[in-house]
C-alpha cells in the first residue's frame, strides 16, 4: 500500500465515458441487469450510476486524506449526429454534475480519437499546474499506462476505477500501476438493480 501522503486533499475524476459506456453495456447484460435509457443513461454514449454523485468518492481514494468531493469530474465521449444531439449530450451529462467534453464522430466509426486525447491532455495539464493532489481515473485501456506513469512522476496520487470482469477490457498493467485501483463492476451492478 503507498503511504499516507499528508496534506493530499484536492482531487480530479477524469472518465473515459465512451469505454466506460461500451464495457458497462456489456457488464450489465452478461449479469442480467438492465440499463434503462434516461438520466444516467443514453445508449452508447454515457453511462453513471443511479445514486452517485459525479463528484463523489467511491473508491479507496479516502485512505490517502482526500477530501469527499472531487473539486470537477469531466466525463469525455463521443456522439454520432448533428449539434442539437451533442447539445442534448452535454447537457444530460452537465446536470450529473460533470464538465462534459463530447466529440462528434462519423457513422460506423467505433471510437473518438477526441476523447482518450482530451482526457490525456486534461489529466496532465491539470497536474502539471498543480490543480489537484490526486487523480480517479475511471478507465480501463493499456493506452493511458504512459499517462499514468507521468501523472505519478509529477508526485500525484493516481486511483483507477474500471470494471473487472473478464473481458471487460481492464489493462493489467494499467491496474497495477495505480496507487489504488477500485473494481467498478459490483457499484454498477448494485446500482442498476435498485
């Protein structure tokens, strides 16, 4: 376990919302749960938890001295329309409390480039200004491996939070690599089933 680092109180979420969304789907359908388009909701696009705030600890982030609110959670995705959808998007996701970043993209096109860029970006310029303490970063992809070794190196906390189920997508490296890593699978599930 990485010691207590005193003083650690600010921290930032930054969740790669378009796999969180694609990996959740496929969590939840596997366990029988169904996820019911609405506030938390919007198929393919974002996915949260019924009951959680977008700011709020869920995950071991407090045995570092963490405050219990993030001071921002950015979720970042992809939506394929026109400017009124990714209005409606950002809007949906602003009123979880998150700084939505959403990016169009073409028809058939898996995944944004925009959104794993952006949140790299975002992560580090935030750490190199030394605006938080700590990052959550809910994510599971091998690709921010680098990012998290950097963030780390500029004497942040880093938490991943992702789910763990097999084939869900979670980066080995990427889990141990965190200064504390959260399965997401068991908050989804229970929340959903509420």
């Amino acid at each position: 376990m990485p010691p207590y680092i005193a003083g650690a109180q600010r921290w930032m979420t930054f969740v790669d919302g378009e796999n969180l969304t694609i990996r959740g789907q496929e969590v939840a359908r596997k366990n029988g749960v169904k996820l019911v388009e609405g506030e938390h909701y919007f198929p393919d696009i974002f996915l949260w938890m019924p009951g959680l705030g977008s700011r709020q600890v869920f995950t071991r982030m407090e045995q570092f001295g963490f405050v219990s609110q993030a001071q921002r959670a950015y979720y970042y995705t992809s939506v394929v329309g026109d400017d009124a959808k990714l209005l409606t998007i950002r809007e949906r996701l602003r009123a979880l409390g998150f700084e939505p970043e959403v990016f169009k993209k073409a028809k058939g096109q898996e995944k944004s480039k925009g959104v794993d860029i952006t949140l790299t970006k975002d992560m580090l310029s935030h750490a190199f200004m030394n605006n938080y303490d700590g990052a959550l970063l809910i994510a599971g992809d091998g690709d921010y491996v680098p990012l998290v070794r950097e963030v780390k190196r500029l004497g942040k906390i880093v938490g991943v939070s992702f789910f763990r189920e097999q084939g869900a997508g979670l980066s080995d490296e990427l889990r141990l690599l965190a200064d504390t890593y959260e399965p997401l699978d068991k908050q989804l599930l229970d929340r959903w089933n509420r």
